[in-house]
C-alpha cells in the first residue's frame, strides 16, 4: 500500500476531531497518526459519505486505520463523523478491511476499544470476540478508568 497522502492524514484528522469525545482521551495527535503511517503494512483507508473513497479535495466521512503482521490484522482507528453515524459507513470500513485481512491471507483481525464503546454491536455483528481484557486501561478526562476489552475474529 502507497503510504499516506498529506491530504488523507488532513482529511483523517478533520474526521478524529468530530469522531472522537475528548472525555474519553481516545483521539490521535497528527504526529501518532503520521508516525503509525510509516509503520510497514499499515493501511489508512478514508471512505466519502457515498460510501466510495473521496474524490480529490472532498470530504472524508470516516476512516480505518489498520496494521497486519504475521497473518493477523490489528484495527488500530475507525471513526465516523457523527452526522453520517448509523448510515452504514462504519460497517462498510469494517467490511473492507475484512475483505482485504481475507484476500492477503491472515488468520484473524483484532482490536481494541473501550468497554463502553457504542461500536460494540457493530463489532460483533461481524463476528468478533471478546478474548481479553485490560484492567483501567483508559484514562477519562474526569480521572475515571475504563477498562479494554480485546476482540478477536477468525478468519
């Protein structure tokens, strides 16, 4: 995969900005997104509100940022603006990402998220499960801890 455009990582941070509640600490800087980018097979994929890949200079609706190694993919990021949540695009992220984990041979696909994450249904209406859990792992910005909870799927 060609490594990121400085118009995806743009276009990335305009979508973690209005995706992500800083009470939950969940958000990217630019510089962690750009340095994750560099990683080998690390794959940012931006998805426009039609559900196709965004046109030069349109908007992203969402993204997934994605790494695989050793025939398991890791999500690391997926968000979705909130105006065009509950439309699908998320699924679709999740899909592809699948899809391409399927078509590159790897064995399973994991991530990680908060246990009160909304996302939770749409995780295991693709077939993930629960396989770990870290203890106050999330830090909220008013110095509650949640904790992760680690998902994994079969391929």
């Amino acid at each position: 995969m060609i490594a990121a455009q400085e118009d995806d990582l743009d276009r990335a941070m305009e979508v973690m900005r209005s995706a992500f509640d800083s009470r939950w600490g969940e958000a990217w800087t630019r510089r962690q997104l750009s340095d994750a980018m560099m990683m080998p097979h690390t794959v940012l994929q931006l998805i426009a509100e039609n559900g196709n890949a965004p046109a030069d200079g349109e908007t992203a609706a969402g993204f997934a940022l994605s790494k695989s190694i050793a025939g398991e993919v890791e999500l690391l990021l997926i968000a979705v603006r909130p105006e065009h949540r509950r439309s699908g695009l998320g699924g679709a992220l999740l899909d592809d990402l699948i899809a391409r984990a399927n078509e590159n041979g790897a064995d399973s696909v994991f991530l990680e998220m908060r246990e009160n994450n909304p996302a939770l249904a749409l995780y295991r209406q693709r077939g993930f499960a629960p396989v770990g859990r870290r203890k106050s792992y999330y830090r909220l910005s008013d110095g509650t801890f949640l904790d992760a909870v680690t998902f994994h799927l079969t391929l």
